[in-house]
C-alpha cells in the first residue's frame, strides 16, 4: 500500500515563487593561494601603461600640475554652495531649516533668529556648511523655498591646512559668485548687522554644529524644549 501511494504521487518539484540557491566552488589551489601571479599580472598593466604613455605616438595620461593648472570642468558641474543676497545683502535665507534637514550628509548648520522686518519672520544668524562633509548632491538647493541657496558656482573648495578652513560661513557663502554671474548687480556697500553672522563657529568643546556625530542636533534637556540652536 505504501509502495503503491508513494508511486502514484507526483514528483514534489518547487513551488512557485520560490527562489533556488546554487551553490558554487570557490576553492583556491596552491597558485591562487600564493597571490604572487596575481601581483605580477597587476605589476605588468602598470608597466606597459607606462612605456605605452612614456614612448607612445598618444599620450593618453597627463599629470596636471595643481593647483598651478586646473582641469576644464565641464558646464554641468554644479560646483561649491553659496547664499543668494537680497537687494540690501542680506541672505534670502528663512532660516526654516529645511536644507539642513534634507542634508543627508549633516554638513549644514543653521541658528536662527527673530527679526523685526515683518515681511521675513526669521533669519540666519549663522549658516555654516562644512564643504569636507559635503557629497554635492544638490538635496539642499532642491529643498530651499526661497531659492537663498545654489550650486551654480562651477568651483571646488580649495584645500585646506586645517578642518577648521572647510567650514564656510555665511560671509563667505554670500562673498562667492554664480558661474554666469559678473559682480555687476551685487551691492557693493556691507550687508547689514543682521546679515553679518558669525561666520565661522570655533569647536573648541567638538564639533556639534555643521557635520558632527549628532548632526547639529541636540537631544532636548526637557519635555517639550526646542532643540538646541534650532530653536524658533
């Protein structure tokens, strides 16, 4: 009876949906193991490279003495950050936070401020971005009501000596012109006190502000107390 039941059921094949796992061989023999053929066959590509750059009718490598020569970046390179001036020269920034919660890199740091001109409710005191931490992805202009924030400028950070110098303030973002943009319009007289910031933050305590482990966030100390700087 059992022999009979067993032939007569179907072959249990696998069910729909499911997902079947092959197992492969990855065993390596005493060659591979010595890793000695595999440094040789890199060593080789970097050596006919080489000759081929060195002698070759084609040079197809060159060394660019930076900073002294720069590369041509291309017209779609967004390039570093900077602030977008009013009239009096004074940031369109709201400081509504909303680029530096959009930031995924936390490289943003705002504290805001009241102010009595009634068509603005807040401004920047101080706008920090860490350009070290930066990944240039563009989230914070996309995130930006005002349009106070752009990559349009086509240039890179210069390097720096010291962390400290990779963080631009608010004077320095509003002090960097857009690619297509000749200084002509710009008010040359000195944005107001309200616009003038701080500029940059000194971390002697570490860095809680632009970039940091929290982000420029503070656990608040209270039940129902702002965080941090970002307080309204």
């Amino acid at each position: 009876m059992t022999e009979t039941a067993t032939k007569a059921a179907p072959a249990a094949g696998p069910k729909q949906g499911t997902i079947r796992i092959k197992k492969v061989s990855h065993d390596m023999d005493v060659q591979d193991r010595m890793f000695v053929p595999a440094i040789a066959s890199g060593l080789g590509a970097t050596v006919r490279h080489f000759f081929k750059n060195l002698f070759g009718k084609e040079k197809y490598t060159a060394t660019i003495q930076y900073p002294e020569q720069q590369a041509v970046y291309p017209e779609r390179f967004r390039g570093m950050h900077r602030l977008v001036p009013r009239e009096d020269g004074a940031p369109r920034c709201v400081a509504c936070f909303m680029c530096q919660t959009a930031c995924p890199a936390r490289c943003i740091h705002i504290v805001g401020g009241e102010t009595d001109d009634e068509r603005i409710e807040k401004f920047p005191l101080v706008f920090e971005i860490d350009e070290l931490r930066c990944v240039v992805c563009g989230l914070c202009v996309e995130a930006c009501p005002c349009d106070a924030i752009r990559m349009d400028t086509g240039i890179h950070p210069k390097p720096v000596y010291e962390r400290e110098d990779g963080d631009f303030g608010k004077n320095d973002l509003l002090g960097i012109l857009g690619r297509h943009e000749d200084g002509s319009s710009r008010d040359k007289t000195a944005p107001p006190p309200t616009a003038a910031g701080t500029g940059r933050k000194v971390r002697a305590e570490g860095d809680r502000g632009a970039g940091g482990a929290a982000g420029g966030y503070e656990a608040p100390k209270t039940k129902g107390q702002p965080f941090g700087d970002n307080a309204y």
